[in-house]
C-alpha cells in the first residue's frame, strides 16, 4: 500500500453520509475516465455519479459538463463552502481584464476578475448570444438565428479573420464559498457601476475569437483549449484531487488534451445517465427541480411556462380570414429576453437564476413539443423546432403552415433561420467514392533485420504489416529461406511456436503447423492463424536452430502499457508501419476507404499518404488534400465536409498544423526548402501516452490472474481527520511529485490533507 504509513485512511467529509469526497479515500476520477465513459467500469461510473448528483442538486444554477468536471477534477465542497473548502492556490487562477473586446471564456472558466479594487473571483456557469437586434421581447430577426459568430447580415459571414460576436456570461459570484465572495454591499457596488458586471450580476462582452474554427468549437473542446492554455497552471496544479497528469502518465500536450477529453465525456456520460436529473444540451437539473417549478404559481412557475409554450405554438399561426391564400409565416422568438419581459421576473432573473430559469424554460418547451405533437406539427398547423440552441437562450422558430416542410428532429438546432438569407446552391454535383490508393513506399515499409546468423541459429526481426495480416502469412529471412531449401528440400511443414508476453494465447494459437512456401523469388511462412490482438507494426522477432523445424516466434514487452493514437499495446511496434496502416477502414478483414465519414477519411489520407518522418509523423499539403482522398477533385459538398474535418480535427489536436514548402514538381517538402514557396500542412503526430490502469477498474490486464490482479493507484491527495498531519516521508512524497508536474521548487502539503503516494493495489 502506498500512501502515509502513520496515518487512518479514514477521512473528513462526505463519505458518511453516501456521497463520495473527491479528497477522501477512493478517487473519483481515474486512469479508465480518461478514456471516455464507455471505457469506465459500472463501479466507478456509479460512485462519480452520486457525487454529481449531490452537486446538480446543492449548485443553484443548472450544472453544465464543464462545470461538473470542475466540481469532481478541482474539489468542490458540498457543506456550502464550495471551492473555498479546497486547498486550490489562487494564484492560478486567470486573471481577465474586460475592455472593448474580452477574450474567450467558455462556460467552466474560473477566474479573478481585476475590479479596480476588490478582486471577483467567480465561475462562469452559463453562456449565450446576446446579438443587439434581439428585441427586448424575445423576437429574433431571422438571418441572426443559427448564423456564425461574427456575421455582418443576411447571408453575409463574418468578412475578418477573428470574428467578434456579443456574449451574455453568467458568474456564480459564490462558487468559492464566503471567504472569497464578496459582501451584499460590494456586489451592490459593482452592480451599480456595471463596469464589470451589469444590474443583474451578469456580465455583457463582445468575444473576439482568434479564428472562425475557434468561435465554431463545441463546448467540451472549448474548455479544453481554455485549460490546457489560459488555465495550464490551474490545470496541473499538485492540490487538486489527483493530476490530470498522474492520470494519463506524463506532460505531453497530446496525451493530455486525449485524457481531458475522455474526462470531460466520462463526466457528459453519468450526467445523462442519472436517473435524477434532466439534461438540457450540456446543463443537467434535477428532476425534483423542474417538478417544482411547474408547481410553483408564481413568476416563471407553471403558468408562465404554459403561456410561453402557447405563445410559441400560435406565434406564427394567422389570424382567421375570409378571402385569399394565406401566406407562410415564420417567427423566430428567444427564451431569454421573452422570460424578462414576464411580469415580476425581474429579481428572480437576477444571478444564476437567469441560467436556471433559461434552462427550465427550454425543457418545458421540449417536453410540449415532444409531447403534444408530430415531431413538432401541432394540430393547428405551426411548426415549433429549435432553431438555435445558443442565441439569447435559445431560439425557436414558428412556421404555418408546418406540412409543407420535411420532418425531423424538433430538438436538433437546424439554423433554418440563417440559411434562408444564403444564395440558393447551385444543382448538387455528382459525388464520388473514396479512391484506396496504394502505398508509395510500400517496399520500404518494415524490411527488417538480421540479428543473428551463425552455426547455432538464425535469429531475424520484422514488424507485422496489414498484408500478412489479412493473408495469414509472414516473409522469411532469405539466410532462412536458404537454410530451409538446403535442409529440406522444397516447400514443407514446420512447427512455430508462438509467445507474447503478458497475453494468454489458445493452444491452437501458441503452437501451428505452418507451411514455408520457397519460391524462386519470395520466401514465406503461410497458414499462420494471427492472434486478435495483433496488429500492423508490431515487432516480432523469430529464430530457428539450425537443422530444426520448429520456428520460435515472440513480441517484446515494453516497460508499461502505452497508447499510440487509438492504438493501445505493451509490446515494441514500429512506428512507420503503424502511422501507415493501422488506420481507419484497414483491419484484417478488409482495407478500404469506402463508408468512412469525413473525419476518419481525413485521417486515413495524411497517415497514409502523407510525407512520413522516421518518428511515424505524417505531414500533408492540405490544398491536396481532397484529391489525395478521392483520386480527383471532388464535389464541392465533399470538399466542404473534408475542410469541416479538418478543422474539428486541428481544434482537438487529433492533427497539427505546420509549414512546408513546393518544388517546380508540385512535390511538398518538410521542413520548407529555401527558396520554395511555403505552403500549409496538415500533420498526423501519434501521441504517445502511458496507459495507467484504475485500482477500481473491473477489466483486468491481460494475463492478470483471477481477483488478485494488481492496479497501479495514481499519487493523489486525500484529506486527513481533525488533529492528525502528514509525516515527513509524505512531505518529500509530495514535493517530488510536484517536480514531476513542472513546478521545480517543489511545494509543501497544504494543511489538513496527506499524499499518497503512487502505488499497486490488489483487488
């Protein structure tokens, strides 16, 4: 056991009362969550679960993903002191000056906001569109519904390269419970003078985004950016719970941003799966809440969310006449503003209430929607769908007569309302399939080497390749193949006995009979039955005595399992031939492109086709790219979903940017060549991480024996009871493990809380 010798495991905190404590004694993230929360055992799911439940209904405002992640990741107390119970330093934290144009703060950010005088520390919790042609009624011009940050008007896009769009932040002013919020008075202060923060407590900001892929990231990607840049010290501070980095094994940017990723969508999973909470996009809200506000006969109660479900049912439906046609008619109306406009809303949209009522609001439409209509055609004709789930709350769009459109989602953001204002597109062309181009340099690819070759035995090493794979074979070493033919003769049966350590192998995997086919030209092993976790490029190395017929075939164990983009091994591979061809749409079974949706084409083009590094980096010119995809120039929607990819792909550094140059050939180079024009790449970097198992994870390691397999548990802080303190040996524990974290000088332990140290823990 790892952790302080002198001390009971017993901690202060919530573990009496049911809800775990992220710094009690079983951490509620792990190694697994970095994965994502498909990859997460029930156990722990169900341990994060009930604490993130516990914090949706202790929070005042509805509880977005991002928030909630902060809540387990950075230790927020659920007694009513929230992160101020926490030993976090605030000096990590951001510090945001508002000015003509705010930088980007995505909803998770916590913050000190530099007041003049008294420092605001807060959280933001809750984020919309706040577009100055947004009525104070809620109506909604309808080119603004559904359009890109940044855009100029109808049908017209944002013409700078940072586009700027209008944003309403909402701060919980309180997260960091009363020793960091400020007085009633204070707050009056500043509410008053709405420099920082309006009557409402609510902050308005024009956002100047850094590019038009950066104002189009989802939420999760956004926060990510945020924390692996603007919040890195906050990120990788050693008081949190346990490190991001103790949980994916290292620094490395593309190892953590992989392990934030999986974190946050591990947190998005067991949010969505409670049974007690409701989800609105990324906001969760308990289920008691959302009963209590129906209930409630006041402002924004029952009957003021009936009434708007009505006024947005009839909004477009037309007053009776007598003669002629009449005409379609759309209206766009937002949540937020319609709600202020409710009779005593005033005070209760104050704060985080604005958030809650927002959220509650959108559910209740959603729920009439789905409830009393035809995949949003109500019986009078109208149409009601969400038209935009981020401008001023939400957008809904009414439309009669509603028959005459296609169905579909009510609930999925169609942004109907901006792409009625673009040009009509020209007659759709003709779409082509994935071209499956072969290898430029394939017969360079994994040739191998000799290790050995003397009078006892033949010893050579190759890496798998995809072909053998799918053809059940593997080449021969020609001193072999020589050796063979001389001792016997023509093609023959040998035996080859398989081994690979650490993994269990099927008898009729650890020992063949294989057939060594010796043509004039090509020498092979064939027949051979691949066992499933094979992969190409793993090394595998084989040896034959001389005079024998029995082939020894074995994989070389790497010091801990590590993973190599979606590939997971503990053996040695080789990098080339694994950037190369362990790539989306080629497996045993088949090697194709076709059927692959952009992201995953986009992929398998630079792997494959891009100019490869001797560390299994592949770099692209990304003007080349559509035609590397599809043999030709395709069509223009094909392109178009080819350069969204892209962009997704670079916003979560699955690709990286770079620049090369072009020769008078038309051929790409990398570095840039000097007097060669430069041009973008795109590059394919295979993040290499340490794959640390969960003590809590029910899926053991391969190999591992029955219940008494080890678990690697990540240092991590835990809290101590009254009275009782760390011992030195912790105390130097820590400050090594703080070096390992980047901060040099080592810190010491905060009071009240011990370190455990890293270590293996038997289940």
């Amino acid at each position: 056991m790892g952790g302080d010798p002198h001390m009971s495991a017993t901690v202060v905190g919530l573990e009496g009362t049911g809800v775990p404590d992220p710094y009690g004694d079983q951490r509620l993230l792990t190694s697994a969550m970095t994965n994502g929360y498909e990859a997460v055992p029930d156990r722990e799911r169900d341990r994060l679960r009930r604490y993130l439940e516990a914090v949706v209904a202790a929070r005042q405002a509805p509880v977005h993903t991002t928030v909630a992640f902060n809540a387990v990741y950075f230790g927020y107390g659920l007694g009513g002191e929230g992160y101020g119970g926490s030993p976090l330093c605030l000096d990590d934290f951001p510090v945001i000056t508002f000015g003509e144009c705010a930088p980007v703060l995505p909803v998770g950010a916590m913050v000190c906001v530099a007041t003049g005088s008294d420092p605001l520390f807060a959280e933001i919790v809750y984020r919309e569109g706040a577009h100055p042609l947004v009525s104070t009624l809620g109506d909604v011009p309808a080119w603004v519904s559904g359009a890109p940050a940044g855009a100029e008007g109808p049908g017209t896009p944002a013409s700078e390269s940072a586009p700027r769009r209008r944003e309403l932040l909402v701060p919980d002013l309180h997260a960091f419970g009363p020793a960091l919020s400020l007085s009633p008075a204070q707050l009056h202060r500043l509410r008053t003078r709405r420099r920082w923060i309006n009557e409402d407590g609510h902050v308005l900001v024009d956002v100047c985004y850094p590019s038009v892929e950066a104002a189009g990231r989802g939420d999760l990607t956004a926060y990510a950016d945020y924390l692996l840049t603007t919040a890195r010290q906050q990120l990788l501070s050693p008081f949190v719970p346990v490190s991001l980095a103790a949980l994916v094994g290292g620094t490395h940017d593309g190892g953590l941003r992989a392990g934030l990723l999986g974190l946050l969508d591990t947190v998005r999973g067991v949010l969505e799966s409670s049974a007690t909470l409701r989800t609105w996009g990324h906001y969760a809200m308990t289920r008691d809440s959302l009963a209590d506000s129906w209930r409630n006969t006041g402002p924004l109660g029952g009957d003021d969310l009936r009434s708007l479900a009505a006024a947005v049912e009839h909004a477009a439906t037309p007053g009776r006449r007598r003669y002629g046609v009449i005409a379609p008619v759309t209206v766009f109306t937002a949540v937020g503003p319609r709600l202020r406009g409710l009779p005593g809303a005033t005070e209760l949209l104050r704060g985080v209430g604005y958030a809650a009522a927002v959220c509650r609001a959108n559910v209740a439409l959603a729920d009439v929607v789905q409830g009393e209509s035809d995949q949003g055609l109500f019986k009078n004709g109208a149409l009601v769908t969400l038209d935009d789930a981020f401008e001023g709350g939400g957008v809904w769009r009414s439309h009669h007569p509603g028959d005459a459109e296609a169905p579909g989602d009510p609930l999925t953001p169609a942004g109907r309302g901006w792409t009625s204002t673009l040009s009509a597109p020209p007659d759709p062309e003709a779409e082509l399939e994935p071209a499956d181009t072969p290898l430029t340099d394939d017969a360079s690819l994994g040739t191998g080497e000799l290790l050995r070759n003397d009078a006892g035995e033949i010893h050579w090493r190759a890496p798998l390749r995809l072909v053998h794979l799918r053809g059940g074979w593997f080449p021969l070493q020609p001193d072999m193949a020589r050796e063979l033919r001389r001792s016997r003769g023509s093609d023959s049966t040998l035996t080859l006995e398989l081994e690979h350590p650490g993994e269990v192998l099927s008898e009729r995997e650890a020992t063949q009979d294989v057939i060594a086919e010796l043509g004039v030209e090509s020498y092979r092993l064939t027949g051979i039955a691949w066992p499933q976790d094979f992969f190409p490029g793993l090394l595998i190395e084989l040896r034959c005595l001389r005079g024998s017929t029995v082939i020894h075939l074995t994989t070389t164990p790497l010091e801990g399992r590590v993973q190599i983009g979606d590939r997971e091994t503990g053996h040695c591979y080789d990098p080339l031939v694994l950037t190369r061809e362990d790539v989306p749409g080629s497996h045993r079974h088949g090697d194709t492109a076709v059927g692959l949706g952009p992201r995953r084409l986009v992929m398998r083009t630079v792997r494959r086709l891009g100019l490869l590094t001797l560390d299994g980096h592949a770099l692209m010119d990304r003007s080349a790219l559509p035609s590397a995809v599809y043999g030709r120039r395709p069509a223009r929607s094909q392109a178009a979903a080819l350069e969204s990819a892209v962009a997704e792909l670079l916003a979560e550094h699955l690709l990286e940017p770079a620049l090369g140059s072009r020769d008078a050939w038309g051929q790409p180079h990398f570095p840039a060549h000097d007097g060669e024009p430069t041009i973008p790449l795109i590059g394919y970097r295979p993040a290499l991480r340490r794959v640390v198992r969960p003590w809590g994870s029910t899926d053991p390691e391969p190999g591992d024996v029955g219940s008494l397999a080890a678990q690697l548990v990540s240092g991590h802080l835990r809290r101590l009871r009254p009275g009782c303190s760390p011992s030195d040996v912790q105390r130097t524990a820590f400050r090594e493990y703080c070096r390992s974290l980047g901060k040099a000088d080592g810190w010491e332990l905060p009071p009240g809380y011990t370190f455990v140290t890293e270590h293996m823990r038997g289940r």
